[in-house]
C-alpha cells in the first residue's frame, strides 16, 4: 500500500539534484537561451547597420602601427552641426582606414580627430594610407541612418604621424543646384560646381537633338 512517501526528482534533475541536461547561458538547467553573435546571452544581435560595438557598418577598419591625425574645427552636415551620436569616417577609395564618433564634448577644446590609418605592411592593411595619399571622407548621422559625402575645406595629403589641422568638413548630397543647369540635381543640398549651362541659339544640353 502506497504511504505517499515516495520521492522524486525535479525535472531535468537526478536524485542527488544534479542537472541531467544542457544548461543554457543563463544557468538555467534545461533552458533555451543562446549567446548571440555579440556573446550576449539571449541578445538578438548588433542593430541593423552596426557592429556589436555600436560602429556603423560601413566604418569598420583595423588599427595600423602607421597612422596620421585630421582635425577639424567645424563639421556639418547640409551647415547644421553633427551631434554627438553622428560619425566621421575616413576613406582611401571605398576601403575606410579610420572613423570617429563626432562627440566633440570628449575632445580636447571641442575640436576632434579622425585618425587615419596607413600600410604597414601587414595583410590587415592593405589597400590603406601611402605617403601622399589624400583621404576622402564621409558622414554618418545617426537620426537619419544615412551615410553623406563629406568634403574638406582644403586637401591635406596623408604622411605617417601627421597631425593636420582643417578649418572644416562639409557633408551632404554634392551636386548641380542650378535649375537651368542640364545637370540639374533635384536631390543635392550643397553645389559642387559641376553645373553645365544649356549651350547655342537652341540653348540645348549635350545629348540633345
């Protein structure tokens, strides 16, 4: 006859207490939850267009023992002022070789850098900086998720350890903002000087018959 004495064991556990399956992230016994590509335990992953580390996608580089350093006083995107979430990268071509998130606050005199990485000679950076070289750059601005040209007010050719000192970056969509023009860019915000005036007694644009 049964005296309700019996003792069992919990579920997922051996008499003596002792888990009997996998234990997740968590330390739970028998529990689902994983390590997401970013080692967090039950994360969802990097949000879409970052890295783990919270770096746009498109400003990831390698750090170079061969570097050179680019102030500016005064970075804008369409003459308003990055804040201090937004991101500067620096481009050899399409290869970014150094970025920087733009809070000023963390700079010394209000005035940031972007560092600059060069070859040296390593595989990790190949495609970067050679002495000579002239950067290219570009805006991330954060409340727009949206990636801008940016142009500098002079250009400052790359050598190792240098530190340059630039009056200010421009970011924004470049293009014609003339109306007449036959290249006429609806869409751009700041006027790169490329506009092609109608040409003849028809006023017509290349390409017109």
């Amino acid at each position: 006859e049964n005296d309700d004495s019996c003792e069992y064991a919990q579920v997922n556990y051996d008499c003596d207490g002792n888990c009997t399956v996998e234990v997740d992230c968590f330390g739970e016994c028998g529990g689902s939850a994983e390590l997401d590509e970013c080692n967090v335990c039950g994360g969802s992953g990097p949000e879409t267009g970052y890295t783990c580390a919270g770096t746009p996608e498109f400003f990831v580089y390698n750090q170079s023992t061969q570097q050179a350093f680019y102030y500016f006083s005064s970075v804008t995107i369409e003459n308003v002022l990055l804040e201090s979430d937004d991101w500067v990268g620096a481009f050899n071509g399409d290869i970014c070789v150094g970025a920087r998130q733009w809070d000023t606050s963390q700079c010394n005199g209000g005035i940031c850098d972007v560092p600059v990485m060069g070859f040296d000679g390593n595989e990790y950076s190949e495609g970067y900086m050679l002495t000579g070289d002239i950067p290219s750059f570009k805006m991330f601005d954060v409340s727009q998720g949206e990636y801008f040209d940016a142009v500098p007010s002079e250009d400052v050719p790359w050598f190792p350890m240098g530190f340059s000192n630039i009056d200010y970056l421009e970011g924004g969509i470049f293009g014609c903002m003339d109306a007449m023009a036959c290249n006429y860019n609806p869409d751009a915000s700041v006027d790169d000087g490329s506009c092609t005036l109608p040409q003849g007694c028809n006023n017509w644009c290349a390409g017109d018959y």
